[in-house]
C-alpha cells in the first residue's frame, strides 16, 4: 500500500527552476537521537523546508530513533512543534505538514541494544513498500558522539549497510576528540561503510557564504591574481558569539573552544579561503585541495605554542544592558572549570603562496554580538602620496580590507581610499559593498538543507574527508596537549567583552590589531 501525499501549493517558480534545481532519488533517513537538539533544531526543519520545496519527492521517509519511548504520532506532534519553532525565515503551512507528517516514523530503541537495530531494519522494509523509498537509506548520527562507532559496528553486524538500494551515513562532529581517537573512529567505520559512503558534516561548508569564497575567488579573474603573499599582509577568521553554553555546559566543558570551533569550522574555512584551484569543481578536486592546503599549515612545536596561541575563559558580564553569568557559573559546569571558551590562534601556511602571511584565527562564546567574517588585510601602497583623513581622526597605514561577511549580515565589503570633497589632495577610506539579501531578493537556504540534499543526492562535495579531519586534528593537537597540562588563571575576560588582552598582545608582536568586526 502506498501512503497517499496530498498535493503540495506551488512555490515560486522562479525559486524552483533557477535554484533548486537539484532533486533526489526516494530515500529513507534514519536519525539516531531523534529527541535530541540538532534534531529539533536544525535536522527535521530543514526536511521539512526540502520537502515544501519539493527538493525531495514524496517518496521519503524519516525514521527517528531514541531512548524515549513513544509512538509514531506523538513523535509527528513533537517535530510539529519544533519545526513551527525553529524554521529559519521560512512559514509553516499546516496543508504541507500534513504530507510531510505521513512520511515521519518512531522507533524506540537504544544503541547498545542489538534488537533496536531489527527494529530499525523492520521499519525499513516496511517505508520501503509503503513509501517506496527504493531500499535507499542514509542512517544520520547525531547521538552522544561516544556512541558513534559503537552504533557503526551495529549496524554492520545487522547488515544494515547493505540493503536494496544505496546506503549512506552522516556523522556530526565533534569527529573524534583529538588525532587518536579521529583515526580510531575512522578504522571502526570503515569496517562496516566504504569512504564513498562516509558523510562526515562540518556544518560551516554547508553556509551559502563559505562556498561563495570560491565563487568569489575561482568565478573572478581579478581577484585571484592578488590573493597572496606578495599583496597580502595577513587575514583575520572571526566567529564571535553572543551567547553562552546554552544548556551544553557538560559537552562544552569537555570540548572548549578551540575543539569546538578551530580544529572543524574555522579550519575549514581558512582552507577555502587560502586553497590553490581545483582543476575541475568536482567532490575529489575540491577536496583534495582543501586537505592539501590543511597540510601545510605549520605543526606548532611545543615551544611556540604560548606565543602564537591564546586561551581565555569568560567571567560574568554584560551584553546589550543584561547581566550574565560568567562560564563556571553556567549549569552543569565546574566551578573550576579549565574550559578555553575563547581561542585564538595564529597558523602560518607554509606553501609558495602563502609563506610568512600570518593567519589570525578567534572564536569565543558571549562577545559582544554574533559575527562570523573573514577579513583580508593588502599590503599598502609603496608610498604614501595623500594626507589621510579618517572618522576616528587615525592613520589606516593599509587602506584595502577585504571583508567576506559569513554572517549574520551575509556579504562582501572591499575598502579604499578615496580623495574627501574640497580643495587639496586628503584622502579617506570608503567601502563597496555587496549585500546578499538585497542583490539576490531570496532566502539561501540554511547549511543543513544544502548538506542533506547534497547527501541524498551522493554528492560529498561539501563533506569532510578523512584525510582533511586528521590534517586539522593535527594542527591543533600541539595545542590541545599544552593547554590539557596548563593551569590557566581563569576567567581572563569578561562576558560582553572582545576576549582577553594577551590576543591583543599576541598580534601586537607581529605588529597587527584584532579588527573590530
Ligand atoms: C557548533 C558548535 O558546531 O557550531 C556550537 O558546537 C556553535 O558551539 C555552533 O555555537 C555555531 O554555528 P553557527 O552556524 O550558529 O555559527
């Protein structure tokens, strides 16, 4: 018996045939900790949004999975729920939810229990006939990341990476939790799925903006013949956020920032920004020069460490007029706590293109608002021609800032000189900008949307490679093992502030400042 999917209402069909073009084969997708955040959040949202977009078919079905005990359709009311809530920019339309909700399954069950995986397996034959799912399945991990090879050889040992159609499986991050154990995890998986079949998310890649700096860099002929260390000084990598641990306090005690933060996304990121070209656009390409680039970055040996990374904690503070509690006042966490949840980091990558150019890289939670950014510094004219005027009343020694914004107000900003109105030759910096909101007039979609479509549809473009999460482990192991054998006097800034003052001294000595973004 097939499941009747009722009619969905049209959507723009601009959006449909220009953009959206990508479509999937039916497929089942089995979500292992189906109760959890990341499930309300972003996972069962971003179906629903593929869904109403009719981005994948009506042959679909979601199979969620966890410990809580409970039936198909309460398990429909409670991702009714938190789809209404957490759908980014986009409405909820009850007549869609309705189809939507008749391809949503429960299975109760718990990883360490064999006969879970038969359940699951049950339920996998049977949304095959009734939702004709093709035998096609994509199994997404998002459990306790401890149960991750665990849940793996289960399902090897219940075959369940082989079936019909195609199988696949999606892993979150964190992907191990140092060097060791990413490769131990990596040895468990591959036990039971081929490379080929591995998605491991780095939900960043996913962001419409991060994969617009290739557009950027490899759509354009004029950039590119810039974009190093003849023309420019150093870049800076931002991710700040305004909020704390939000109720994450025993996962982020044990992880930190730079775990949480460096060692995947921002890593990522700096390899997409500083990669050479890919000679065609294609998953392997691509990849192999993001983990080639990886590969260069300088392995801090133990002694520099202190001088090109900074580790800081929050205390209580302010953000816009509230007061809030410092990090070891958070639940669930330590009250001497030795978490880094602000991290700074200088890498230097040692190819031809980019050898001496300092690569600042910060993240910290509770700063004073939410910024992602990428900030390229050029070098400055050979010399200077114009007196300098500015808003502040100080000399920009180099005028040309590239600003690729990632969020949250997504865009590029070039900045230069240009000579002020009136008599004399002065000269102030002034800035182009692009806005993506109001150049294209549409919403992007979010990072998971993209990233699950791209999984359904076999591409692992925008997925991490093993090759590419040991080459950012490694990059910050020497961290990791100093600062795991440091006592550090925290908290060392407070909430609502731009981190702790020795990040300031640490591009002091190269002769830089942290821009304000
Ligand atoms: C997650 C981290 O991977 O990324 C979180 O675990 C962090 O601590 C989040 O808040 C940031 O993602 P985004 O997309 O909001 O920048």
């Amino acid at each position: 018996m097939s499941v009747v999917v009722q009619p969905l209402p049209d959507v723009n069909p601009l959006q449909d045939s220009l953009r959206f073009d990508r479509r999937v084969p039916p497929c089942a997708i089995v979500i292992f900790g189906a109760s959890g955040d990341l499930s309300k959040r972003k996972l069962l949202p971003s179906l629903y949004r593929l869904f109403y977009e009719r981005r994948i078919s009506s042959s679909f079905a979601v199979i969620g999975s966890s410990r809580t005990p409970m039936s198909d359709d309460v398990f429909r009311d409670r991702m009714k729920e938190s789809v209404s809530k957490f759908l980014e920019d986009a409405p909820f339309d009850e007549d869609v939810w309705q189809s939507f909700a008749q391809c949503l399954f429960y299975v109760p069950g718990d990883l360490a229990n064999p006969e879970s995986y038969e359940d699951i397996k049950r339920k996998l034959g049977q949304v095959e006939k009734t939702n004709e799912t093709a035998g096609n399945a994509l199994f997404y991990l998002s459990t306790q990341p401890s149960y991750y090879a665990e849940a793996i050889l289960e399902l090897g040992k219940h075959d369940l990476q082989k079936g019909s159609g195609w199988r696949r499986v999606i892993i979150e991050k964190p992907f191990g939790h140092d060097l060791t154990s990413a490769r131990k995890l990596n040895d468990e998986i591959h036990k039971v799925f081929d490379e080929s079949a591995i998605y491991r998310i780095d939900h960043y890649l996913g962001k419409e903006t991060v994969q617009n700096i290739l557009a950027f860099r490899f759509g354009n002929g004029i950039f590119e013949p810039l974009w190093n260390r003849r023309y420019i000084d150093y870049l800076q990598i931002t991710a700040a956020e305004s909020i704390g641990v939000e109720g994450r306090g025993a996962y982020y005690q044990e992880a930190g920032a730079l775990r949480d933060m460096i060692q995947n996304h921002l890593s990522q990121v700096m390899a997409t920004v500083s990669m050479e070209p890919p000679t065609v656009f294609d998953a392997n390409n691509v990849r192999d020069e993001r983990a080639k680039l990886l590969r260069s970055v300088r392995i801090m040996k133990p002694e520099d460490v202190p001088k090109y990374a900074v580790s800081g904690q929050y205390g209580p503070g302010k953000i816009g007029g509230q007061d809030v509690p410092g990090f070891r006042e958070e639940p669930s966490v330590d009250k001497n706590a030795q978490t880094d949840t602000y991290a700074a980091v200088t890498f230097f990558v040692d190819n031809w293109r980019w050898a001496g150019v300092p690569f600042y890289v910060r993240t910290g939670k509770r700063m004073p608002k939410r910024v992602t950014d990428i900030a390229i510094q050029f070098k400055g004219p050979p010399l200077g021609l114009f007196s300098q005027e500015t808003r502040t009343g100080l000399r920009e020694a180099r005028p040309n800032l590239l600003v690729l914004r990632i969020q949250p107000e997504e865009g590029i900003s070039l900045r230069f000189l240009s000579k002020s109105p009136g008599s004399g030759m002065r000269v102030r910096p002034v800035s182009m900008d692009f806005n993506y909101g109001s150049s294209f007039g549409e919403r992007s979609p979010t990072a998971y949307e993209t990233l699950l479509l791209d999984a359904m549809a076999g591409d692992p473009t925008l997925y991490t490679r093993q090759d590419m999460v040991e080459a950012s482990w490694q990059i910050v192991q020497p961290i990791l093992d100093l600062w795991a054998n440091t006592k550090f006097d925290f908290p060392n800034y407070p909430a609502g502030s731009w981190g702790p003052k020795a990040s300031d001294e640490m591009l002091a000595r190269q002769g830089h400042v942290w821009r304000i973004p």
